[in-house]
C-alpha cells in the first residue's frame, strides 16, 4: 500500500523556537541553585561506571562532559539539558510533519512544546527524565515513520535509539510495551513481520548490554528500588496521577491534545497512526497498575499535542475568528506564564512555596549552601583530637553531595544512600565522633552512632518548605562498631 508523504519541513522557525527556548533555559541555569539529583550526578560523574545503584550510567556521563567542557557551576552542568530540551522542540515538530501537519502546524507543535512546562521543567536542570523525554520523542517520531513508510528498516534506527535510551533510563520499555500492545489490537500486524525487528532488538540489547551485565552482577538494585517507590508512593502517585498530567505539560494544552487523539483515532488518511493513539491510554493503565509518577506517561501527551496542532489551527480559521483567536492568544500567553512560574527559577526564593504542590522540585535547589554552613558550624566546633578520627556522615546523597560541592573546610562526607554506598566507607581507624545529617530524628536509626545530641538545625533562610528545611545536624560518640561492619546497615535504597 502507498504510504502518504510529508509536508516540507519548517526548518528556520522552528529552529528560532528551539534557540529561543536555549536561550531562556540558559539565561536562567544560574538562578537559586543545584538541585539535588544534581548534587549526586555531580559526585556519581567522578566514579563513572556501567551502572548505579538507582540508574545506568548515561546521565552521570553526560553531567561529567557538561562540567568539563562548560564548568563545574549549574549554569556549566546544565548546558546539556538545556541542549536536550531544544533538541526534544524540533523533534515534536518532525511528529506534526509526520503527521501531515503543514508548516504552521510545525511552527505551533514546536510552540506548544517550547511552552509546556514539562519541557521547561527538565530542560532546567540535568535529571535522568530530560534526556529520557528526548529519547521518547525520537522513538516516537521513528515509530510513526515505520508506521508511514512501513519500510521494516526503520526497525534498526528503533533498536540503536532504545539502546541508548535504556542507557539512561528504564522506562523507555514501557511506551514501547504499550506501542506493541496497541499495534496488535488495531494493526498493521505487517510491521511486525520482519527480521528487521529481532535485528533492531537485538541492536537495543546490544547497546543496553553493559549496564544490564551491571545490574545482573550487582544483585539488580534498581528493581529494589523501583519496588520501594512504588510501595511508598504508589496511592498517592494513582490519586494524583490525571490531575498531574494535566498541570505538568499545561492546563491550557488539554483541548490541543484531546484534539490530536481524536484526528489520530477517526481521520481515514492517518488511520495508519491508530496504534500510536491507543499506546497512549495504555501506557497509562500500566503506569497506575505499577504505581508509577504520573510523569512517566507525559511525553506521549506531546506527541498527541503535534498530532493536534492541525486541527487546533483549523479551529482558529473557522466562524468568529476574532474570537476564537482572542481566546487562543490568551491561552497562549497564561500557559507561558504558569509554565515558567511553575517549572523556571523566576519567581523569588521567598515565593517558591506556592508552587510547591504542583512542582516540589523547586524547593529541591534552595538551601545547600546554608545546610552546608550549619555542618561546618558544628563541624569547627568539635575539639581537635576529635577531628582527627570524626566522620562526616549524611542521611541522603542530596546532603552529602551538598557537602561534596560547598563543603571547602570539611573532609569527605559519606552516606549510605543509593549509590553513595558503593563508593568508599569510611576507614575503620576514623572511630571518633561522627557529625550526622539527616531529615528526621529515628532512634533506631540513630542507635547506630552511639548516643547523639542535637547541635544545629538547618535553616534556608527563605522559609522554603523542601525536605531539608529543618534537617538536623547532631553529633553522635562514635560508630557503635567498625565502619566495615556498619556499613551494610546503612545503604538505603529509596
């Protein structure tokens, strides 16, 4: 069957929106901070390896390249997810063209994304989910293209691009297992006969390889920890799983996506795009059936809004047009507003708790230096002799990469938590006062540090209600035995 072809592409426009949307992300890379999965990435880019204990290794890669070529500074860290994002602007206008749309639906799919504050959010700061959205979007724009063409070779780029992606991030097999799924209820089966797809599995496996062997040889932690985000939150991730999807790609994109469902799912010309469509109510089943977040199903939203664009712009060019475009100018202009209140450093560190709710990563990059100064403190007034044998110990990897970066007067700071714990204990011989960090006060936890006594209390100094907001600093007598043999009880997983 003859495949329809594609509009020309509108490569200078949507190019000016993908480097205008560079420019904003870089203008504002500098403002409140380091968030704390960056903290991490940062230290986890000086022990790279295959694998960690919550992730494979492309993101930690990615961070090290980023702070050798542009500088060890958010700005000079997040040039590559400010890359990332523009990238991700371009290829969601390559799956509007895929999808027929014409030049200006090009234009408004990369508009649409350039506004949407999930776009804005990971292309802020360096995190596993903003080059996993970029992958997303590649797959999906290639599947469509396997789907157009039905040219079986596609198959092969498919396979290259999910070993990449599986590189980084595990979820890439959930909108592939939905995509599959979907394929088999509304067809073309034909797509799937072909050695093409073992081969392009095969190049996927290929690729992931060395982080599974990884995986494989540490005991698979990353499932341990997948289960314990599940079990912790799971409910809440269910109950807030449609009123999440709504807010974090943009309240005001709902009408163009539902749109780009309904042109996927009735219109004759695109009927070969069905199954793309039905894998987006299917990812969802699976994302809330395994207590996922929300967001681990939001990029197929994007592909539904490319889908969109054309019809939306048809809306625009009907009756009372006047109006019409009064309201979509409007919409435009408050989803710009709330995305970048919502997901950008633009607001003031003092007003960062009203977004809070909807965005708590946020609050996630004000007070390290604070909690840092308030370790040191505590750190300086311990006598002498006793920091000769003291330890630094922090309850989670945010703290202790925290101390890691700001921490110029303090020795190395240790912890327990995901892949902090695989990197080296402290020295047996270090049986001296031991300084902890940590959320919350838990005997048990404590009990492992001897009898501890509250020393300082972390304050931002903006009031900003994130995890660390009132953390403790306490300093404890000592290891209750040696390192080497504590250390086992203290890796936490989640």
């Amino acid at each position: 069957m003859t495949r329809p072809s594609v509009p020309a592409f509108a490569t200078v426009p949507v190019t000016l929106i993908a480097l205008a949307v560079a420019a904003v992300l870089t203008a504002l890379s500098g403002r409140y901070g380091y968030h704390r999965d960056e903290l991490y990435f940062r230290v986890a880019a000086d022990h790279l390896a295959w694998g960690y204990t919550d992730q494979p290794p492309l993101t930690p890669l990615l961070a090290k390249i980023s702070i050798t070529l542009f500088g060890d500074n958010p700005m000079g860290l997040r040039v590559v997810a400010t890359l990332s994002a523009a990238l991700t602007v371009v290829v969601v206008a390559l799956i509007a063209r895929e999808l027929a749309g014409e030049r200006n639906a090009q234009i408004f799919a990369a508009v649409c994304t350039a506004l949407s504050g999930f776009v804005l959010g990971t292309g802020h700061m360096v995190s596993t989910a903003t080059f996993d959205l970029l992958a997303w979007m590649v797959i999906a724009f290639l599947a469509l293209r396997l789907l157009r063409t039905n040219d079986p070779r596609w198959w092969i780029a498919l396979g290259v691009t999910t070993g990449v992606a599986l590189e980084n991030k595990y979820l890439v097999v959930l909108p592939l297992a939905a995509l599959l799924i979907a394929v088999l209820v509304t067809g073309p089966r034909s797509v799937l006969k072909t050695w093409h797809l073992p081969a392009g599995i095969a190049a996927a496996a290929l690729i992931a390889a060395p982080n599974l062997i990884w995986q494989a040889a540490n005991d698979w932690p990353q499932l341990i920890v997948a289960g314990g985000i599940s079990e912790d939150d799971g409910t809440e991730n269910r109950i807030m799983f449609v009123p999440l999807q709504i807010a974090q790609l943009s309240p005001f994109l709902l009408p163009v996506w539902i749109a780009g469902f309904l042109r996927l799912w009735r219109t004759p010309a695109l009927r070969w795009s069905r199954p793309v469509a039905l894998s987006y109510p299917i990812l969802c089943v699976i994302v809330l059936a395994t207590g996922g977040k929300s967001y681990y199903a939001l990029p197929l939203l994007l592909v539904l809004v490319a889908a969109g664009t054309q019809p939306t712009l048809d809306w625009l060019h009907g009756g009372r047009q006047a109006v019409r475009r009064t309201v979509f100018a409007a919409a435009a202009l408050l989803t710009a507003i709330t995305s970048a209140a919502f997901t950008l450093p633009v607001l003031p560190e003092s007003a960062v708790n009203l977004v809070l709710p909807v965005n708590a990563e946020q609050g996630e990059q004000i007070g390290w230096p604070e909690l840092t100064r308030a370790v040191t403190t505590v750190w300086q007034q311990l006598p002498a002799d006793d920091r000769a044998r003291a330890v630094i110990f922090a309850s989670n990897y945010g703290e202790a990469g925290a101390l890691a970066k700001y921490g110029t007067d303090l020795p190395t700071a240790y912890s327990g938590h995901m892949s902090y714990a695989d990197w080296p204990a402290p020295p047996d011989d270090h049986d001296g006062p031991v300084v902890v960090v940590t959320q919350e006060r838990a005997p048990q936890y404590e009990s492992h540090f001897g009898t501890c006594t509250e020393a300082a209390r972390v304050d931002n100094g903006h009031d900003v209600d994130n995890e660390e907001q009132g953390a403790y600093v306490l300093v404890c007598t000592g290891p209750a035995k040696p390192w080497s043999q504590l250390w086992p009880d203290l890796r936490r997983y989640y």
